[in-house]
C-alpha cells in the first residue's frame, strides 16, 4: 500500500467530513420550527421565548452561528444542551460507557454466532438442522428488537422473574467488586440477548452464504482432492476466502456502536446515546444533535479507512495504490 | 346539564371500580413518616407496569393507557387514585379564515363533537368530558356555562338557518359564494407519537363530514404542525383546525395567557386569533385581580363569553391515576387538580405522608421516575421529573394549597396580607407582605429567613432567569422589615403576585453563583457539612445522590419544621 493512497483517503475523508459538518448545521436550521417553539405551556410567552433564544445564541445571524459551529466541533467543545443546560461532550461521554456495553457485547456475539453458525450450516447445506437454524434465524432477522425486547420483558420480568427490568445496576447497588460485577451482567442479559437476536441472523445468512459459494469453488475441490482434512478445507481455504467481506462488514459495522439503540434503551431503561439523540432531534437540541453527528460522522470516516487499510492485509491479492 | 352529568357519570363509573377518590382521604401536614424515597428511573410503560406488579416500585404516577389501567385494577395488590386534573385536550379553529371565522360553523361544529363516544372508544372511559374552558377541578370552574352540548341535530339546524344549505354531494353550500365549502383539515400529531390524537382526529373529521362539512384529518410531524400554527401568513395562520392539549394550573390564568388578542402574535398561544373587546376586558380582569373573589368574577364571565364565541371546543379533562401498591405502601393523598403521586411540585401531600403498611415509621418507598431528570437545576429545568425531585427537596414554598379544595395553606410563611403601593412612576403596584415561621431551617441547618427570600427575588431578576420571567418582570423590589418579616413590591395590581413570591435560593450558597446554568447543585459538595450538595432546601426530604441513570435517593429531613416530632 502506498502512502500516496493513505494521504488520498485521508484527504478525501476530510473534504466528506466537512461537507457532512455543513450538512448537519443547514439542516437543523431549515427544519421547520425552532427549540423554543417547541415548549408549549399556557404560561410560555413571547417575552420568555425571546430571553431564551438570545441566552440560545440563535439571534445572531446564521453566519455567525455556522462559524462559532465549525470552531466548536474542531475543537470538540460542542456547548452546552438547550434543554439540560449541562455541557454535550460530558452527557454524551457519559452515555457512551452503557451503549457499548450493550451493543458491544451484543456485537461481539452477533459476529462469533452468526460466523460460527454460518460456516457450520453452510457444510450442511439442505439438511434439517440447516434449514430449522436458517428459518429461526431469518425469523429473529424478521422480528423488530422492540418487539423482542417487550416478550423477553414479559416472559423473563413478569411470568418468570429471574432478570432486573430496567437500568444497570441493582436500586441501591451492591458494593463488593464481584457483586457490582455480577449485577452488571444481570442487569445486561435481557437487553444483550434482545439486541443478539434480532442481529445475529444477518450475519448468519451472510456467512452461509458465502461460504456455500466459497465450497463450490474449484480451489477447494482441488484442497480436497489433495487430501487436506475437512477442517483445513473449511478454515484455510473456504473460510480465509469469505473473510475479506467479513472484515470490511465488522469495521464498516463499529460506528454503529456508538449511535445507541434507541429502542431497547428505552424498553429497558438503559443510559446510552441511542436514546439521547433521538430526544435531542425531537426537542431540536442543536448543540446535542450537531455534537453526536460529528462524533458519528467522524467514527464511520475512521473505520471506512481502517476496513480499506485492513482490507489489504487479509487479501494478499490486493493491493492499494 | 343533564347531557353533561350523564357523561360524567358514565366515565367516572368506568373510573371508580377499585379506585380512590379524593374526598375519601384523610391527610396530614405532619411527616414525612418513612426514612428515604428512592426513585429508580424506567423509562418503558410496560417495564413499570411489571415493575409495581413485581414489587420493585412501590409507587407509578400518571397511568395514561386503559390496558395498564384495566391490568393494575385487577390486580388485588394495587390501588389506584383517580384525581381530575387542571388538563385539557381541544379542538382548535383558525377564527381567522372562511367559514371558521363565522360563529355560527364553530357552534355547530361543537354541537355535532359526541365527547362520550370520543371518550369511550378512545380511552375506554379513563377521561372526563370537558365542555368548559376551565377543568372541574378548578375552583374558578364555573359551573352554569351555557356549553355547547351534543346535538347533531341541532348541529344540522344551526347551519340550515345559517344559510350553509346542503348540497347534492353530501357537502354544505357556502352562502358566501354559493359553492361547495372549501375542504378543511385538522392537524393532529401523527398515530406514531400521538396515537389517540391521531385517531381522535379521524372521528371528528367524520362527525364532521356527517352534517356536510369537508373535514379531514391530517396527522403531521409535531414540529411542523407547532410550526404552522405559529407562523404568521400575512394575518392568516396555515391551519383550519387542531388537536392539542394544554396543562393547566390551578388558577384560571391561562384564559388570559391562551385567548386576549395580544397574544394573536407568532410565539404566543393565542393560536385561534380570538380577538373580542369583551373578552379581552374579562380576561385583564382575570390576568390582574385585586382579589380572588374579583378573579372569580371575571373568570366566569369569560368562561361565559369563550362559550360563546367557541375559539375552541374542549373535549375532554385527563384526571391523574397513580397507582400504589397497597400492601406495602398507605397514606397517599389524592389532590384535587394535582393527583396523588403525579405533581410533587404542587401537592406535597402523598410524601408527607405516604408510609409502609407494616411500620408506622421509617422504612424506604419506592416511587418511579419516568425519564430522566433534566439536569436537576431549579433555574434550568423544565422537566416533570425534576419538579417531582424538587418538590421533596425544597417544598411547597410559602404558600401551599390543601388537597381537598386548593384552598391556600400557610407554609414556610405564617400569614400575608396582600394591599397596594404607588410606584416611583405614579402607577399603582401590588405589595405582599410575609410573615415567614421562625422555625425553618435549610437542610444543612442554617436558619430560613426573610434575607432568602428577597435574595431569591432579587437573583431572579437580575440574572432575568428566562423560565421565572412571569415571577420577576414584574417585581420591583423587596423590604426587609425584620429577619421573618418581607415585604415584596410589584410594579402593577394582581392578586397572583401573592403565589408569584419564591423561597427556594439559599443564600448563602447561592450568592456566589455567577452563571447560574452552569451550576451543577447537586454534582457539587457542601462547603461545610458532609454528606450533603449543594442541592438544599427547606423541604421534607434531604437530596442524597442521583446516580445519573439509574435513580435518585432522598432521605427525610430530621428537623424539618413539620416533622412528626415537632
């Protein structure tokens, strides 16, 4: 890989960051309506509304505002959100530590079941065990994670109470370091399972699939006809062939971590980003919503080059100019 | 009337299997009686249905759904109080345009609403028709209104006389230009945030279509429909109709602050574009009364008056259903307006005296939050889940209002008297003046004086604290006569100065707060005493910890000057 090409990407990722970083400031401006006249109260009056705008910032002209924008996101001091008043950069970081728990965890199991269960199916393509994994899982695939996330609350909250509903940690919390331990990963199996299965089938249908594909080839033919053992054939050559896709798919996938998922958050009454964001674009937070696109925007930059550089090195054939 | 009681009845029957009501309860301003109230946060309505089935709550405010309601009442381990609240939900009209601009279509259109099958279809019975502009539970509800009852019949009849004849498609003949009306909407917020506006709007879109009105209903984007009612076209609005809801308070002030016709401005909420002469004389009287009895006066008469000329048509009143799980938990105090569990801020009776069932004092309850609070800043806030927080720790204020009636209750003051002054300017203010109890302290033990009440004020406005501008565009000045004796100066008359008057600024732990949004209270320790914030007040309950998350713990105050002790 030359370095010409790094420099290339690098410059290419930037110029998209700044038209996204432009992006996120017109469009929240041309939505219709403003954060202050989303407060409706019979006490709320034309007077207050303006006191609020002005202690806002957004009575200055928009020039001005997308100036003190860009200097704010370069410098990563994204201001303070209109509705809590607390500065976006601490809420947001306090967020993050819940939402990759729980999407992290759940990724990390998505990935290793669905590629697991993918090269173990894709072996026995046509039998009942294959067909019963592949239904289950496009059933799970089918299925919204709120959904999931309700009939887990019901079954394993309400009729068989064996898990915590809601949050991170028991009400008060224990206070031995294995017991915080223990009742953190208590607290997390309902929502970690309800996010593993509704994501788990993509990547088992995925994997399957390729690695059908990949069997049928006539280089693996040719690694069975040289005697290799089943497991060699399967891993070192079906398998190193599929793992390109996979590698550019899970770092194309990471940014996802941080963008929360709003909806079992919410069902399990989880801290994280997801949810903040969502209330943020509803409540017209600029601050809030301008910090989190930035962060997110430059997190999908980041790992579209680094899937492009690791690209290279699981794929001896290519190579990067 | 009789129409009216008839639909009262029907909801409240619906209502009263296995519930509460507040006239039954007996209540106390001595407590609080348990130790500490923890409030875990759970978002998801479902979770917190379980969550009090479970036991892990003991106490759910603001149940909304008929299903949750329908689940909780047939579960023998739960009550639920059922209070009217200061609510209302309406249907809006721009009075600005064709022919919602003639009384004549508006009043038909109230006689042809069916509020009861609204009611029963949408929320199985769980609302209270509401044909007044002022909820029952007010005491300036004024009961002899001439509202427009349901009447289809009539409905049609009005808009015959009217010369709004029917045509051959089944649509009404606009007499004004002798065609067809023009089709109409109503804005409603989509079923995927609003289901039951949503739906609500569809049914009286068809009512309405019924008696030869083109009327459609048109779920938007919440932003966009907030957008369209305020955006001023050149004297018009770009709505023909709406469905929202207000929360009121429990003085009618809103009649004022929803219909004069200085408030027919973008920004502000007179949205119909009512502009009355008469209504406007009513509706100052009711904004600056020198008494109660004079804003009684005047809010029946403009009741009166918005019955008339319909700007809207109210539908129905939300009362507040807090459940309890009553094999743990007693005592809770259903308040008129304000419900049992629901509005802290305003009614601290449940907290001061909510106990367990097993132990006359002591122990722990636990009562949901339902979001998160909002950064627990008395000056920033404006979240239901922070005023839940800040009324256990800073308390009613100087005046309460009992449960039963609403009528005033000295608090942290003893007595006021109310009269007038002439401002520097010549003009005639209002003074209060308080007689504050002697036996107050703030949570970390320093005495409650007249000194914090007029450093409360004096803060207010002059660091002009957006969110209490009603409290200090008004304000003048304040005199200390002795350390529990104050008297408050306002520019101009109103009775409601008397409630506008707050307490809850410590001194001396505010004062050398600058930047009053970037003070995080509760985040910082207490100069002196350990174990407590910066987050003190006078109230019932000492703030303890917010584990950002996941719950907030208060304990009860010891010498709190109410405590069961004193």
């Amino acid at each position: 890989m030359s370095r010409g090409y790094l420099w290339r990407r690098v410059v290419y990722g930037l110029i998209t960051l700044f038209v996204i970083m432009t992006l996120n400031f017109v469009i929240f401006r041309i939505m219709p309506g403003d954060p202050v006249s989303l407060i409706i109260s019979p006490q709320f009056t034309p007077e207050m509304k303006q006191l609020l705008i002005e202690r806002y910032g957004l009575d200055k002209p928009l020039l001005s505002q997308y100036f003190l924008y860009l200097q704010s996101m370069l410098t990563f001091d994204f201001g303070r959100s209109f509705v809590t008043r607390q500065p976006v950069l601490g809420e947001l970081l306090s967020r993050l530590p819940n939402t990759l728990m729980l999407l992290g965890t759940s990724f990390l199991l998505n990935v290793f079941i669905g590629v697991w269960l993918g090269i173990k199916m894709a072996t026995r393509q046509g039998s009942r065990m294959d067909t019963a994994i592949t239904g289950v899982s496009l059933f799970f695939n089918a299925m919204p994670a709120f959904f999931i996330g309700l009939l887990l609350l019901l079954a394993f909250g309400y009729y068989w109470p064996i898990f915590p509903i809601r949050g991170t940690m028991s009400v008060p919390p224990p206070t031995e370091f294995w017991a915080i331990i223990l009742d953190r990963i208590h607290h997390l199996v309902m929502p970690v399972t309800a996010v593993t299965l509704s994501g788990y089938g993509s990547w088992y249908l995925y994997v399957r699939n390729n690695m059908v594909s990949a069997l049928g080839q006539d280089f693996v033919l040719t690694a069975r006809a040289k005697g290799l053992p089943q497991r060699e054939v399967l891993y070192r050559h079906a398998f190193r062939n599929v793992l390109p896709p996979i590698v550019t798919l899970v770092f194309l996938s990471l940014p996802g971590l941080i963008t929360g998922a709003v909806i079992t958050e919410t069902i399990f009454s989880l801290y994280g980003v997801g949810r903040y964001l969502v209330d943020a674009t509803l409540q017209q937070d600029y601050p809030v919503v301008q910090g989190c696109f930035y962060i997110i925007a430059l997190a999908v930059l980041v790992c579209n080059l680094l899937a492009d550089l690791v690209y290279g090195l699981v794929d001896p054939r290519i190579r990067l100019r | 009337m009789v129409r009216k009681l008839l639909a009262f009845v029907v909801a409240m029957s619906l209502l009263v299997s296995g519930a509460a009501l507040a006239q039954d309860v007996a209540w106390d301003v001595k407590g609080p009686y348990v130790d500490e109230i923890i409030l875990p946060i759970i978002m998801d309505q479902e979770a917190r249905i379980i969550a009090i089935q479970r036991g892990d709550i003991h106490v759910n405010p603001g149940l909304t759904q008929p299903s949750h309601i329908n689940r909780l009442m047939a579960d023998p381990n739960i009550e639920i109080t059922v209070s009217p609240g200061y609510h209302m939900f309406y249907l809006g009209f721009n009075m600005r345009r064709a022919p919602l601009n003639d009384i004549t279509v508006r009043r038909a259109i109230a006689h042809a609403i069916n509020r009861d099958e609204i009611i029963l279809s949408l929320f199985e019975g769980y609302m209270l028709p509401l044909a007044e502009f002022v909820p029952p539970a007010s005491p300036f509800f004024n009961p002899d209104t001439d509202v427009a009852y349901y009447d289809p019949e009539l409905a049609k009849q009005i808009l015959d006389d009217a010369g709004y004849i029917m045509g051959p498609n089944g649509v009404r003949i606009d007499p004004a230009t002798g065609q067809e009306l023009r089709r109409m909407t109503i804005m409603t917020p989509t079923m995927e945030v609003a289901a039951t506006s949503a739906m609500l709007g569809e049914m009286v879109a068809e009512t309405l279509r019924g008696i030869g009105l083109p009327v459609y209903a048109e779920p938007i984007d919440f932003n966009v429909l907030l957008d369209r009612l305020d955006t001023d076209l050149g004297g018009d609005r770009d709505f023909d109709m709406y469905a929202l809801a207000w929360s009121l308070g429990r003085f009618p002030t809103h009649l004022y602050s929803l219909f004069h016709s200085k408030f027919d401005v973008p920004g502000a909420n007179n949205m119909p574009g009512l502009r009355d002469a008469q209504f406007d004389a009513a509706a100052e009287r009711v904004w600056t009364p020198r008494n109660l009895d004079e804003a009684m006066d005047a809010a029946y008469e403009a009741q009166e008056i918005l019955s008339w000329l319909q700007p809207y048509v109210p539908l129905y009143s939300r009362p507040y259903m807090d459940a309890f799980r009553k094999d743990i938990v007693t005592g809770y105090v259903p308040h008129l307006g304000f419900g049992a569990a629901s509005n802290v801020l305003n009614s601290i009776w449940t907290p001061l005296n909510i106990r367990l069932v097993d132990q006359e004092r002591g122990g722990t309850v636990r009562w949901v939050l339902e979001q998160e609070p909002q950064g627990l800043n008395i000056l920033t806030h404006n979240s239901a889940y922070d005023s839940r927080i800040f009324g256990l720790v800073y308390g009613p204020g100087l005046i309460a209002a009992e449960p039963i009636n609403n009528e005033d209750l000295p608090w942290e003051a003893e007595r006021w008297e109310v009269g007038t002054w002439t401002t520097p300017e010549g003009n005639e203010g209002t003074k209060v003046t308080y007689w504050l109890r002697k036996d107050i302290t703030w949570h970390d033990g320093v005495p409650f004086t007249a000194h914090d009440v007029k450093f409360t004020m004096d803060y207010l406005k002059e660091k002009q604290v957006p969110l209490y501008l009603e409290v200090w565009e008004n304000y003048s000045h304040s005199e200390i006569i002795d350390d529990y004796t104050i008297t408050v100066y306002f520019n101009n008359v109103s009775y409601w100065y008397t409630y506008n008057v707050q307490s809850f600024l410590a001194k001396h732990i505010w004062e050398d707060v600058e930047d009053f949004e970037a003070f995080v209270p509760w985040r910082e320790p207490h100069p002196t005493v350990p174990g407590l914030t910066k987050m003190i007040g006078t109230g019932p309950f000492v703030f303890k910890e917010y584990v950002v998350g996941e719950y907030v713990r208060v304990e009860r105050y010891e010498d709190f000057w109410a405590g069961l002790d004193k």
